[in-house]
C-alpha cells in the first residue's frame, strides 16, 4: 500500500473510530443525514421472508470479494441473519482494480457464518433511531441457537449513511474495541437484494457517492460501485445453492 492510499484510508477510517459507545452526551446537530438513519427500518423484515442484502466494499483496490447477508425477525432489538462470503473475483468494472481475496479477508475459506445483530445508537441516527449493530456469532444446533462468543461482539457494524427511501445505506465496519485484533475499518455499499433492479436503483447509488464527495477527508480509493457490479454479487449467490434460500425480499 502506497503512503497515499494509507493516508486516505486512516482519515476515512476516522469516521468510524471516532464513533463513541455509548448513547450518552449525544449533542451533535441531527441534520438531514443523520435524520434518515434508521438500522432497524434499512434491515426490516416481513413475516416468514427473509431479506437479502447485497454488499460491495468501497475501496477500489479492495481486495475484499462480495457478501450476501439473509436476514430474519428484525425487531426493535435486532435481528438475526446469516452471511455468505463469494470467493473470487466479483469485480470486473472500469476503475476498479480486481484481485483474488487474501487469505485474512477470506476469515479461514468459511463460505458463510451465523450472526446474531444487537442494535444500538452511536451518535449517527437521531435518537430513538439507532445505527449500529454489535454482532455475535452463533451455532445452529437442532434449530436453536447458541452464542460463541457471549461476552464479546465479533464486529461493531455502524451506519454512515443511508437513502431516503431505505433501499441502501453505507456502512463502516470495526472489530470490537476490548477485542484484541488490530482496530482497522471496512467500508461497504449495501443494498436490499429486490431493488437492484429497480428504477430508483440509480438515485440510491447518486446519492451514496454525494455522501462520500461530502467528507472533509480525502475520498482517495473510495468509490461507490456501479450497479453492473451489484448485480454480479447478487447473481453469484442465486447460482450457488448453498447460498440461495430460495425466498426472500
């Protein structure tokens, strides 16, 4: 990495770090922005359906292969949800550089891991909204589920921004901070699976890539993907079996 592209990763990576964890002291001006960040509405679930989330990192030299998340039983709690990791290149558009996943991105070759997602306020959303979720991972054992990791969340998923009318939002992903693994961020796009192909796909997008031109911050290699490259994500998962539960919204 090149000491430009490090420089514009740590000052975007801010953002996210400098998120406090607690509701507490919350002061900051509500702003339009903020004002349409709602994680509970961006991930809300139908009875017996399940949501699918198509999400691409933003960095254009991410190494980083596409995620498909399910989600079910979102409540004003959290929610549960599975996700996929697809393997290999998912990038073939102009500008953005495509390379094989690495070995620590690939989080030991699992094809997909069960989560279960507690929702929380950051100091993004306006309150009540909450914008963030503290993750922890689960075992599916004859149909109950079982905590790995009860004391501590395996990431803190926290969103940036999100469109006005709920169909996708950016969000920065961080390990949680009493873990012991190196504090670096994620940046993705992520967009609910049924409106990919929608006609108001494109002011979504406009609107996310305004958001990124907004920041103080150097933007350097962060870029909003083009539809082209969604929909790819979206189609490897519906031809992978293991990956398509075969109703969702």
């Amino acid at each position: 990495m090149t000491m430009k592209q490090c420089t514009s990763l740590v000052g975007f990576a801010l953002l996210a770090i400098a998120i406090p964890t607690n509701s507490e002291g919350d002061t900051q001006d509500s702003g339009t922005a903020r004002s349409n960040i709602d994680i509970q509405k961006f991930l809300e679930t139908k009875v017996n359906e399940r949501l699918m989330v198509v999400s691409v990192s933003l960095r254009t030299d991410s190494n980083e292969y596409c995620k498909v998340d399910f989600y079910e039983n979102t409540t004003i709690h959290g929610t549960f949800f599975v996700r996929h990791y697809l393997h290999g290149n998912s990038r073939n558009t102009v500008g953005r550089t495509v390379i094989q996943p690495s070995k620590r991105l690939q989080r030991s070759n699992k094809q997909r891991e069960s989560f279960i997602g507690e929702f929380r306020h950051l100091h993004q959303a306006t309150l009540p909204k909450l914008d963030s979720m503290y993750i922890y991972q689960y075992d599916l054992y004859e149909s109950h589920k079982t905590l790995k990791n009860q004391l501590s969340p395996e990431n803190v998923e926290t969103i940036m921004f999100q469109s006005n009318d709920n169909v996708c939002a950016i969000f920065a992903t961080s390990p949680d901070r009493r873990s012991n693994r190196e504090p670096q961020s994620s940046f993705d796009l992520r967009i609910r699976a049924s409106d990919i192909n929608a006609q108001h796909q494109q002011p979504c997008l406009r609107n996310a890539e305004e958001f990124l031109n907004s920041l103080k911050q150097e933007k350097g290699n962060f870029r909003v993907p083009d539809m082209e490259t969604l929909k790819r994500c979206k189609l490897r998962c519906e031809q992978q079996s293991s990956c398509n539960p075969g109703h969702s919204t």
